[in-house]
C-alpha cells in the first residue's frame, strides 16, 4: 500500500515563526522537533490524510556536513527563497519495496533510521529511503517513510494530545501539483516508479492524494501547489 504522508515546504523561518505566522492565517500548525543528527527542525500541520511540514535549517554547519538527501535539497532550494519542495510517500514494507525499485534500475540511499525529538521530549522513529539523484534543477523524486508505529495509532495519539484538532480533521490534501518542463516525462518515470497507471491529464492517482504534473518555462521543476480542501464523507 502506497499513499501520501507528507509534504514539505523548505523555509528559512523557525518553527515558532511558522505557527504564529499560520495562526495569524486561522490555520492549526504545531512545532514539531529537531532532527539532531542533521541540523533541521520543523513545524508541523495536520489534516485528515497527510501534513504539512515546514522544513528549516537550525544547526547550518551541521546541516552542510551532513550526507542526508532531504538537508541537501533544502539547503540547495532555500537560497532562492522559501517555497515547496517535495512530497514523502508512505509504504508498508519499506525493505521490500526497496528491493523492488532497485530491481527496475533506480539507486537508492538504502533504508535509513531516522527520530525527530519532539518538544514534549517525545522521541518519534521512522525508516525512510530516498531515490539517488543529484540536486539540480531537475524534478526530484519523491522519498518514502515507514513509520515505527501503525497509522491508526500514531492518528489517534495526534488527536488526543491536540495536534490534529477537529477542524483539521476536516480537510485533506487532495492534490499534489508539480511545475515541470516536461510533464509527460516526468508523470511516466513516477509511474514506473510507483508501479501506477498515468491519468488522462499526466496525472497519478494514490490511495489519499491525486499528484499532477504540468507545464512551467524556465526554474526549477518542483512541487508547485498543494490543494488542501475538506474532505468528502
């Protein structure tokens, strides 16, 4: 099973800026923690299906020594500015499907632990993996995340402790719009990728998240957009 997880905005702003400034908006955002191996933090908000995560450098001499694929693409996009930057994908054998997109030729960075300290000293543990490619101005692929406890688990203790409030509740991401020279390229090596069908319009269509590519001149090809609405049901 393969559906979103994520999305990530890169942002010089610190996560206590990010709330306030998403407050100020009557939009529910939460600090999230530090990645203390890498040199980044982040603020976090959550909606029915996925969340958005604002990514952000604490640590910059850490976070430049770091091999990490995620901190190399912020530092690389945060120098034009703060803007989306990638999507996070959840599978449910993260070895397994390893394996299986390195038997269709793609490089990867291996399964890696990852644990973000979470303001409560909370320590939260996942398995990701990451497509190799180097960062250019060139659509990156989406990476993949296992989390150490199960969905349901992991959503319920959100909403008790008042990260997930009811108004988020509410709303999903319901599209995931990439800006690229060349949507029908892209659209098909994701589908490869994600053993998916492409869509009538270049588009792909997940458990939870609709990813659609279209046509930009000139930048980078990047996440453009992120549709959230209120969900169906």
């Amino acid at each position: 099973m393969m559906k979103l997880d994520h999305v990530v905005y890169f942002t010089s702003k610190s996560p206590n800026e990010v709330v306030q400034e998403q407050k100020e908006k009557g939009n529910h955002a939460v600090i999230g923690g530090r990645h203390e191996k890498w040199g980044t933090h982040n603020a976090l908000m959550y909606v029915k299906n996925a969340y958005v995560e604002w990514l952000s450098v604490e640590k910059p001499e850490l976070a430049r020594e770091v091999d990490h694929p995620l901190t190399r693409l912020l530092l690389h996009d945060v120098t034009d500015g703060d803007g989306w930057g990638t999507i996070c994908l959840s599978v449910t054998n993260i070895e397994q499907f390893n394996d299986d997109i390195k038997n269709k030729g793609f490089a990867t960075s291996g399964v890696l632990d990852a644990e973000r300290l979470t303001e409560s000293g909370v320590l939260r543990k996942w398995k990701m993996l990451f497509v190799d490619q180097p960062v250019t101005a060139e659509l990156p692929y989406p990476f993949f995340i296992e989390w150490e406890e199960p969905e349901d688990v992991r959503f319920a203790q959100l909403r008790k402790d008042g990260t997930l409030i009811e108004e988020n509740d509410a709303k999903e991401i319901q599209e995931c719009i990439f800006g690229v020279e060349d949507p029908l390229r892209d659209t098909g090596e994701w589908a490869v990728l994600l053993s998916q069908k492409v869509g009538d319009s270049n588009d792909i269509s997940l458990e939870n998240v609709r990813l659609r590519f279209i046509q930009q001149e000139g930048g980078k090809d990047r996440l453009s957009d992120v549709v959230i609405g209120k969900r169906e049901g």
